[in-house]
C-alpha cells in the first residue's frame, strides 16, 4: 500500500478534474466558461488565473491527505 499510494492519489487526482464534480460543475463546462469570459473581456490572464486557482483549490486538498496518509504509512512501516 505504501509503494502504491503515490500512483493512485495522482491517478485520483486526475479522475476529480476529468469528470463531474457536482452535478453542476465539470471541468470541461469550467474551461468554457473561461473562454466565454477571455473574449468578453478582452483578456486571457485574469480568466487564467481565475481558471487555475479553481484547479487548484479542487486538487491541493486531495494531495495533502496522500501526503497525510503517506506519512502514516511510513509510521506504521516495521
């Protein structure tokens, strides 16, 4: 489990961004929305950014468990 876990938590970490979230959000309907609201402003960076950090805030939690659970791991490991 202890050698596996890295794998699996990137591994889930894309399974989260490639599918449905809530039933109302989904990445793909997120990258659209950025590209409606780069040409509505004139602009790429801000709806960048604005796109990344949501990326962000939708992975950072899941690898600081990974990395939570991997440090359990190596606790326990004899």
């Amino acid at each position: 489990m202890r050698i596996s876990l890295p794998g699996m938590a990137n591994d889930f970490i894309a399974l989260l961004k490639d599918t449905s979230l809530v039933s109302v959000i989904t990445v793909v309907e997120l990258t659209k929305r950025l590209s409606i609201t780069a040409v509505d402003t004139s602009g790429w960076l801000v709806p960048g950014l604005l796109c990344a950090g949501l990326y962000f805030a939708m992975s950072y939690p899941l690898s600081l468990l990974a990395r939570k659970l991997e440090a359990n791991l190596d606790k326990a490991k004899p």
